[in-house]
C-alpha cells in the first residue's frame, strides 16, 4: 500500500469518525427537541395556534398582564402573507411534523430520506456514499458532514423560531414611538378579572365582552378536560376545534387524559380589538390559575402535574361574526 492511499485512509476512518459522532448526537437532539412539547398536555398543547386575521403573524401589543411577548404561532391554517385564514387543506400541511414548517420546503422530503436511511447508514458503518475508495470517498463524506450541517442548522433554525420573542413576526410592531391604538393601558376595575384600557380600541369592548371571554376560558377548559368535541365546536373555531381533536386523539394513543378544572381569572386586560370585513377580533392577555394533571386513561394513575394550582398567561383572541357570539380563534403563549 502506498504512503498516498494509507494517507487517505487514515484520514477516512478519521472524518468517519467525526461522522458518526455527530450522527448520534442529531439522531438523539432531534426527536428531543420534537416531543418537548408533548409535554405540556393542556388545552393548546401549551403551544401557539390559531388565526388572528390579517394579524396571525403580527405580535399583539404587551399589556399589564402580559407584558412579554406572545410567542408565533405553531400551527396556523392562515398562510404568511395571507389576509385570513386559509383552506383546511392548506392547513394541513402545515400541520405536519417538525420538517413540514412553513418555509421549511424541500427539507421534509430531503430531511426524511437522509435521517432516515443517512444516519443509520453511518451509524452501522455504511453512509449516504458507503461502497466508495480514495478520493470518492473523502468527497463522500465531506458531502455528508455538509449535509449534517445544513439539517442541524435548520432545525436551530426552527427551534430559535418556536422559541423567539416578537421578533420573530413578520409584522412585529417597533418597539418605540406613537403608542398604538389598540394596545390598552389597563387598570383594575369592576369586571371580574379584566382591566379596561385608557385608549380607545379600534374597536369597542363592551362589559359583556369581556364577560364572555372570562366565561369561554372557563368552558373551554372544561369542554377539553371532558374531551367534549361536540361542545369545543360551539365554542371554538373550527381551525382550533381540529387543533384541539388532534391532541385530544394523541392523548389517547398515549393513553393518557388530561384533566384541568378549578380555572380562575386572575388578572386580564385588552391588547387589541378590531374589525376585517364582517368579523370582529380581540385579542385579550389572560393570567389565571388551574389544575392541571394528566392520568393514566387505564388506571387513573397520576402521571404528570399534580393537585397544586398552577398560574399560567397566555393571550387569547376570540372572533365573531357581525351580530354573533365569540368563538376562540387562536392560543398564544406568552415569554
């Protein structure tokens, strides 16, 4: 053997190395970073969904409740760009797995093949470019680190998206100058939980608006702790009635029941309300307490949460039709 081909060698065996060590690392991170959040088994998977209007993929403004930021929506049927929600076809689609994201393209089917058949290639000892000497191979394995990269990157990409503050909106409002009209300066007032703003909306909230709201945080708790899908169809949108059917359903592939009650209102003011077409928005930041476990389906055996009220705040928005009642139209979390 020359001293050239046991150069070449030593240095495949070398990069094969550093190969393989990064494809165990991707191969455990990634379903990690997949089923976090299937840990938080709440109404909304404490994820963000929903539509928002023309505003789906605007922050709303921080209140007194909230004064954070509402983190993007997850799962939306409303496309960027869009000015409403669009087909449940195309909703769909973007309800996919962790490579079927918006902007994400060609990645779900190049990322599908290449964990699946590329990783466990070089995990055995094969690889995208196994059965290849020499020179072949050293480009082999290059193209593979650099096919590693480009889905390490992606998914930091996707994960810092999940994760980001406003932003990460396409139309975050800036954070200095004129106050917006919508936003509400609120303050502790007579109406359950709920403080009126000093501005006045582009859309005026009555007190029995907010009486609503306060009661569909209520109901629609209690219509997922019952897993009442009926019920959640005359409450909720049927783009959130179909978020909240998917969880449900994956609750019970697991086996498990996600019982919440006690749900209190704590403190909640208006971040913005308006108007497109013949629909009404409103988005409300919401801080209340709950119990919130999750049981063995089976045996009632207590596997998550506990008897201890937790607090949580997140911004609903509800919608109506001109003359009609509020529907729960999207979930946000907030940082």
């Amino acid at each position: 053997m020359s001293g050239k081909e046991e150069k070449d060698m030593n240095f495949t065996q070398t990069a094969r190395g550093i190969v393989r060590a990064m494809a165990i690392v991707l191969s455990v991170a990634v379903p990690l970073a997949i089923t976090i959040d299937a840990a938080d088994a709440r109404v909304g998977g404490g994820g963000s969904s929903g539509s928002r209007g023309s505003k789906t993929y605007s922050a709303p403004p921080s209140t007194t409740t909230a004064p954070g930021t509402a983190q993007p929506m997850n799962r939306s049927f409303t496309q960027p760009g869009t000015p409403a929600a669009g087909n449940p076809a195309a909703g769909a689609a973007n309800k996919g797995g962790f490579f079927n994201r918006p902007g994400m393209g060609m990645l779900g089917g190049l990322a599908a093949g290449f964990l699946g058949a590329g990783l466990l290639g070089m995990l055995f000892g094969g690889g995208l470019f196994s059965g290849l000497g020499g020179l072949s191979s050293i480009i082999g394995l290059l193209l593979q680190i650099a096919l590693i990269v480009i889905v390490v990157r992606l998914a930091m990409s996707w994960w810092q998206r999940r994760h980001t503050p406003a932003s990460a909106y396409a139309n975050a409002p800036p954070t200095s100058g004129p106050a917006d009209p919508g936003a509400q300066t609120s303050f502790r007032s007579g109406l359950g939980g709920f403080g009126l703003g000093s501005s006045q909306p582009a859309l005026e909230i009555q007190p029995a608006d907010y009486e609503a709201f306060e009661r569909l945080l209520g109901e629609v708790q209690a219509a997922w702790s019952n897993e009442d899908v009926a019920k959640l169809h005359t409450l909720a949108t049927p783009e959130m009635v179909s978020y909240f059917s998917k969880d449900l359903e994956e609750n019970k592939a697991r086996n498990d029941v996600n019982k919440v009650s006690d749900v209190k209102l704590l403190q909640g003011d208006l971040a913005e309300a308006w108007r497109e077409g013949e629909t009404d928005y409103a988005s409300v930041a919401m801080r209340f307490s709950l119990v919130d476990k999750t049981l063995e389906r089976t045996t009632g055996r207590l596997v998550a949460g506990s008897e201890t009220p937790i607090e949580t705040t997140e911004v609903w928005t509800f919608a109506r039709r001109r003359g009609g009642d509020w529907e729960l139209s999207a979930i946000q979390q907030t940082n």
